[in-house]
C-alpha cells in the first residue's frame, strides 16, 4: 500500500472518530461511524492474506449490522418524539436497542465472538488501532448517552464481559487473542462503571488506552505474538519500561 493511500485512509479514520464524537444529530453520527468503518476495511486486509480478509469481512458485517441498528434506533426514536438530537432520546425501545448496537461496537459479550478472530487475523499495528481509536467513537456516543442508555442491559453486558473477557483468555496461547479477550473485560468494566458515573468510566477508558498502547508497541517492537515467544525472547533494557 502506497504511502499516500494509507494516508488519505488514517485522515478518513480520524475524520470519521472526530464527526462521530463532534456530532449532536443521529445521522451525523451514523455518517461518522460508517466513514470509520469504510476507512479501517483496506488497512486491516492490506496484507491479502486470507486470514486478513476474513477478519476484514467478519469486521464489516459486525459493523455494518451495529451501524443499521444505531440508525434503525433513532429512526425509532424520531418517530415517537420527533426528536433527531442524541441528547433527546426518550424511547424505551429505542434506548435498548442503541445500548446493544453500541455494545456490539465496543465488543462486548455476548456480541463480542468477532473481535478475538479479527485481531488474530490482523497484525499487530492495526490491532492496536482496532482496540484503542476504533472504540472512542462508540464510547464517545455511549458518554452522551448514558442518563438515556438501558442501564439494566448496560450492567449485565458489562458483568457478563468482564467475566468472559476473564475466562476466555485463559487458555490462549496467542497474545492477539489474549490481548482481545483482555480488550472485552476493560470495556466491561468501563460499561459498568458508566452506570454510576460517566467520569469514572472516561477515566477508566484513559487508563485502558494509557496501558495497552505501550504494551502492544513492546509486542510490535520485539515481534513477539505467542506466550512461548514470551519465554524465549532477550529481555531489551529499552522495552522492559513499556511492558
């Protein structure tokens, strides 16, 4: 991929995060969440392995799915109130349903299966993006939301990540794979936390994007990607502070 390709692809990433998190209207930020979508697709399969467009197909119909489910919610929403604003979400049905398409974003259990099988199948340079930028936006909209967010579906999403981002990587011997189940329980927590405060739970998100960059630039740094690599690996004075 030519330099000014992954350029103009990085610009329409950050561009579509930023009119996503800008945006005070459904549609807006539907448009955003779709630019960011559309903008990751040829980054993550950039490899033309078969793995990497797997996990770019998988991405996309996740993706693709959660967005009809935000717009099909504040379509909803516009219907019972004649509201457009994100601020004026009112319907019951509306809100449950934003809640779970949001989630399903932010890869929380029980929609959680794509994001382990799509990080095992990038490198570690687009993982990196995958579970710290790609998640502001969706949390972005979740802050705005979370006094009109279904908090009784919120905490058991969060609860039931927090335990499957637990268990799951325990029996994993490939770090990608360890580092998304990880990925599912902090966002658990940040889902839990935002039910009693939405400035704890942005907190907690600093601190989860504070703590992954560094340990995924180790990984980068040292192309280590399995446990046994972990074991076998020189121990280097300069990545010994980020990890």
């Amino acid at each position: 991929m030519s330099p000014m390709i992954t350029s103009i692809l990085i610009l329409s990433l950050a561009t579509g995060t930023i009119i996503t998190m800008a945006s005070f209207h459904w549609l807006l930020a539907w448009m955003g969440l779709e630019l960011n979508t559309l903008a990751i697709l040829p980054i993550i399969s950039k490899s033309h392995h078969p793995r990497a467009t797997e996990a770019s197909t998988k991405y996309f119909l996740t993706q693709a799915a959660a967005s009809a489910l935000i717009l099909f919610s504040s379509v909803m929403n516009a219907q019972a109130t004649g509201q457009w604003g994100i601020l004026q979400l009112e319907d019951p049905l509306a809100q449950t349903l934003l809640t779970m398409a949001l989630a399903m974003k932010l890869g929380l259990a029980p929609a959680h299966f794509w994001l382990p099988e799509i990080l095992q199948g990038t490198s570690f340079k687009t993982g990196l993006i995958i579970i710290t930028w790609q998640k502001l936006a969706p949390m972005a909209l979740l802050l705005l939301t979370w006094n009109q967010a279904s908090m009784l579906t919120l905490t058991m999403m969060g609860s039931l990540s927090v335990i499957v981002g637990g268990l799951g990587g325990l029996n994993q011997t490939q770090l990608r794979k360890i580092i998304a189940f990880s990925s599912i329980a902090h966002l658990g927590w940040t889902a839990t936390i935002i039910t009693k405060s939405n400035k704890l739970a942005l907190l907690n998100l600093t601190m989860y994007i504070l703590i992954s960059t560094p340990m995924m630039l180790s990984l980068i740094f040292s192309s280590t990607k399995t446990t046994q690599d972990l074991t076998t690996s020189a121990p280097s004075p300069i990545l010994a502070p980020l990890t």
